[in-house]
C-alpha cells in the first residue's frame, strides 16, 4: 500500500446524539434510562479516507481512515421536539439474531425508531462554475438504523464507560435497502465499481478536489410543524503540496 495523502476519500450520512446526564466511571447505564441521557440530535458526516482503511482495518479496524475530520450541522434538535416523530424500532428480517437481554425491552421495540428522513448532495466545482444544482446522491430514513440511539448509547455504557454531558454519538452510515439510500460513496458507488455520472458529465467513485458535499434532514408528519436539521456542509480542499485531498 502507498503512503500518503488518500485519493479515496469519501462521506458518511450519519445522525449524532449529544448526551446530557452522564453517568460514574463504572456504572452501566441500562437500556431502559439509555435515552434518558439524549439531550438532542444533529446531522453528522463521518469523512472517511477509504483507501487508509481498507489497510487499517485488518487488525486495527478504523483509526487514522476516521480520525481527521467530522463534519456537524448548525442545529440540535431535542427528543421532546421529535416526540410526533415517533416509530418503532428496526424490524430485523427472518433469521437475523435479535439483541441480547441488554438491548432489548418492548419500549425500545415499540418506541425507539425515529422517522427521520435524510439526504445527501454533492456539488463539483465544476458544477458550481455552470451554475447546475447540486445532485442528490442519496435518500435515506433514519428509521431504517439497525440499532437505535438508545442501543447504542447502553451498549457504550455496558463496560462502564463514563460518559459526559456534552458527548456526541453518531450511528453510523444510514443506509437502506435500495441503492438510491445507501448514505456513503463506499455503498452507492459499490466500492467504486459503479460511477455516478454528475449532471455535468464528470464521474465520481470518490470525492475530488473542490466537491462539496450537503447533508439535509427533516421531520415532517401531517397535522405537526415539520422540523428541519439545517445543513452539514463540507468542501474538500487539496492538500497544498501533494495536489490530494
């Protein structure tokens, strides 16, 4: 493998959760407080070098593929205010292994899915230069999460772990079945073996220098107010002596 700035580089359209009420080094915190301790949400992108990880993941799994920049959107938007939003849980398919005791409870089940619809948009420079609109890469629900937020904030606790208030927890790439919902380039491009052709007619398996990339989310129910997450924004820059991202 090379050494050097990534030339794979690519988003992930995640949602992140701040956390209020922490808990003392050594105290799980069960699934049923888990949510308790959510003060708000926000969109997040994980930029992820997927060259670098493609190397680091066997034995480390990601580390420096994910370290070096994290994208988070203007707003926070607290559970209380997602409360009409409300969905259940995931419904694992036929034969998927259900969640340990730990993770689970029929609250959760019933309650701890979040209709969330997500988008993510990229515009090359060039793109900007003719004035033609950002293209949408991809559409997704954060419904669709395999684990919930409050899963994921008991399992992190499980060992002990003390979280604090303030801490930001992002799910992951929020993906769904079909190709157009697949929330990173890794997933939509197929590793890169499937192009997207841009409205300009450049190509893309990755990001390039000068692409930007919108993440967009929002809540909208009839009879509610809809909630919007405002924009995560990102544009990629060259690195000045290398001439890579």
């Amino acid at each position: 493998p090379p050494f050097g700035p990534s030339r794979n580089l690519d988003y992930e359209l995640e949602v992140g959760a701040f956390l209020g009420p922490g808990n003392p080094l050594g105290q799980p915190v069960p699934l049923a407080e888990a949510e308790g301790r959510i003060f708000g949400l926000c969109l997040v992108n994980d930029w992820s070098a997927r060259d670098m990880q493609k190397w680091e993941y066997q034995p480390l799994g990601p580390f420096l593929a994910k370290n070096f920049a994290t994208s988070v959107s203007p707003w926070v938007v607290t559970l209380e205010a997602l409360a009409p939003f409300r969905v259940p849980a995931f419904a694992r398919p036929q034969g998927d292994p259900q969640p340990l005791p730990y993770l689970s409870d029929e609250e959760n089940q019933s309650h701890g899915g979040i209709d969330l619809r997500l988008e993510a948009l990229l515009s090359s420079r060039a793109m900007r230069e003719k004035g033609l609109r950002p293209f949408t890469v991809s559409r997704s629900n954060l419904r669709d999460l395999y684990w919930t937020l409050a899963q994921l904030v008991a399992h992190h606790a499980s060992n002990g772990c003390n979280l604090q208030p303030g801490d930001l927890v992002a799910s992951g790439t929020v993906s769904g079945e079909a190709k157009e919902a697949r929330g990173c380039l890794l997933e939509r491009t197929w590793r890169g073996t499937e192009p997207l052709t841009l409205p300009s007619g450049e190509e893309r398996r990755f990001l390039e220098d000068g692409d930007e990339v919108v993440l967009r989310g929002r809540c909208e129910r009839e009879g509610f107010a809809s909630i919007g997450f405002g924009e995560c924004r990102g544009t990629v820059i060259a690195n000045a002596q290398e001439g890579q991202a």
